[in-house]
C-alpha cells in the first residue's frame, strides 16, 4: 500500500472513531453544544481527508482511462463541485 494511501486510511479510521464517539454523545442525552461540537469536528475532518484525496489523486481522475476523456473531466468537475457544495 503507498504512503499516501494510508494516511488517508489513517485518517478516515479516526473519523470513524469520532463518529462512534458521537453516537455514544447522542445515545447519553449529552448537551445539545456537545453534540453540534463534535459533529462540527467530525465534518472538518470530512473536508480535510476529501481535500487529501483530491490533491493526491487529482491528475489520476481527470486522467482515468475513459472512451470519452471529455466526459470523464466533466464528470470529475461535477463530483468536485457537489463536494465544494457548488451544485
């Protein structure tokens, strides 16, 4: 496994971790701002790891093997944009 990917694999298990540690903040009845606070942690990270994913893997989207590499770069605008929340 390259370097790369598994510091995204790092990261993406810490995410879980925090997911895991949010569900137990919801299933305790803890404060509403506790709640919103790690779920505000926990949608950084999100972002952060997208961000990871796209820098490191950017030329390989557009560039993918494809009949049609119009398409295919259309295709990866469109995936970036909803990610962005452009859409």
């Amino acid at each position: 496994m390259n370097k790369d990917r598994e510091k995204v694999l790092n990261r993406l298990k810490r995410i879980e971790g925090q997911i895991r540690g949010l569900q137990r903040l919801v299933e305790s009845g803890a404060p509403c701002v506790d709640v919103i606070t790690q779920m505000s942690a926990v949608t950084s990270a999100m972002k952060k790891t997208a961000g990871v994913i796209i820098v490191n893997n950017m030329n390989k989207c557009i560039h993918e093997v494809s009949e049609n590499p119009e398409v295919r770069q259309k295709e990866f605008q469109m995936a970036l944009m909803r990610f962005i929340d452009l859409s």
